[in-house]
C-alpha cells in the first residue's frame, strides 16, 4: 500500500478518533444541554451527523426563535456549517404552517400529527434552498438533512452570523434594493419559488450582498397563495427602503417586473 494510501486511512482513524473522544468526554454535558430543548429522537440525529462524519463539533445558538434553533457547527475539515434544529415540541407547526403545506405540489398526503409536521417542515426548508441554491440565488447553500435537523452553509465567521440588513446602514441604498429585488425575481423565475416571509429580518449582509434566509414557508409560484405572499414580501422590502431614502418601484409595478418573463 503506498503512502499516500495509509496516510489518508491514519487521517481518517484520526478523525474517528477525535470525534469518538469528544463523544465520550462530552456526552453527559451536551446531552443535558440538548435534552433542555430537545427530544432523545433529536439529539440521536445529531449523534448519528458526528457518527457520520457530517459534523464533528456541535457549538453555541446563534439564532434562536420559537420553531428552531440556529447552532454553530464544525465539519471534519474545520469549516463553519449552520445546524438548523426544528423543535419537535413545537404547537407553532400545528396553529400556522399547514396552510404553507398545503397546495405545495411536492407534499402530499402529509399527516398532520406535530412531528410529521415539522419533518416535512425541515424537508420543505432543505428543498427550497436546494432550488434557489441551483438557480444562484445568494442563500445559504444546503448540505444534508434528516428529520429535523438541516445542515448548511454557515454565512458569517468564527461563529459569528453575518449581520441582518436591519441591522446595517447601506453604502448604497439604491443598489442594493435593485440587487434583492433582482433575487426576487431570480427565485421566482428560475427556482420557481416565492419566499413568503421576506424582510429586513430574513436577509443578511455578507460581503457586501444580501443572503436570503428562512425558506421553509417557501412556496411554489402556482400555490394558491403565492401572490398574496410575493405582494407581501415586495411591500416589506420597499417599506425598509423608503426609510433609506430609496425612491422605490410601486409595489404593483415591482410585482409585474418579478412575474413577467422577458419576450
């Protein structure tokens, strides 16, 4: 066997081992840590990602909200990637998401019990960044999901996010409004989506582009409340601009340029 050969195996031995290691030391404290949010099913998941070689440390929250739980993770090769945790003990998914389910051509038959739910949830999220990732709209780029837990590109350095456009004073107001409303049009011509929930709050800032986030409300452009949604999220975007002095497109006008295809 040459070198190069035993070397890439004593690599992966070391790895093993390293995470291995970290299991046993660590067990008892990030299971009591996890177990204060989580279900046993959960956090075998994550077991199984560190087992797998998809993860090899589990850090902070860097995002918390009702639904989820945002951590700061590590892969074998020491990159930053974002740990997305749906809370499966979550009443959320039951009192608003159906509607966001239904009429997705992709899910059907669905059970409506709350952990099916937030499956399904978690899978619709994967899904959605999967097509606005392939049609090079700026979102974090998806790595693996199962069940409730998505793992993906983490936009931001050393555990540290990348700020939220409410949170950052453009250099130039105008330029960027016109660049996300090109990623609304993008997303809605070529990965065929809708975002749904999109403002200040859902895009971030990072190398002086915005970063669409928080997909999983998503939905396809023939769903029944596509337009409602798309009208919606134009309305917040211009709200935010106006503020920033931006003579904005009417949201009207702005609806017509996103929907209608180039001759």
């Amino acid at each position: 066997m040459s070198n190069k050969a035993l070397e890439r195996i004593r690599r992966k031995e070391r790895i093993t081992e390293k995470r291995d290691k970290m299991l046993k030391n660590d067990f008892s404290a990030k299971r009591a840590t996890i177990e204060e949010v989580f279900d046993n099913a959960t956090f075998m998941v994550i077991y199984k990602l560190l087992k797998k070689g998809v993860l090899d440390e589990l850090n902070g929250v860097v995002n918390a909200g009702k639904e989820s739980r945002v951590y700061w993770g590590k892969d074998p090769d020491d990159k930053d990637v974002a740990v997305k945790i749906y809370l499966t003990s979550s009443a959320e998914f039951k009192k608003g998401m159906v509607k966001y389910i239904q009429g997705d051509y992709r899910f059907k038959s669905v059970k409506r019990d709350t952990r099916s739910l937030v499956f399904t949830w978690a899978q619709k999220e994967f899904r959605n960044l999967e097509q606005a990732y392939r049609a090079k709209v700026n979102v974090p780029k998806p790595i693996v999901i199962k069940k409730n837990v998505l793992v993906m590109e983490f936009i931001g350095k050393n555990g540290i996010k990348a700020p939220l456009l409410k949170h950052v004073i453009p250099e130039d107001p105008d330029k960027l409004y016109n660049t996300i409303l090109d990623s609304i049009k993008r997303l809605y011509q070529v990965a065929d989506l809708v975002h749904g929930d999109l403002s200040e709050y859902n895009i971030m800032i990072w190398n002086d582009k915005p970063v669409l986030f928080d997909m999983s409300q998503s939905v396809p452009s023939n769903h029944p409340l596509a337009e409602f949604m798309l009208r919606r999220d134009l309305q917040n975007i211009n709200k935010f601009f106006k503020r920033h002095c931006v003579e904005v497109c009417p949201v009207n006008d702005a609806f017509k340029k996103v929907v209608e295809r180039n001759t």
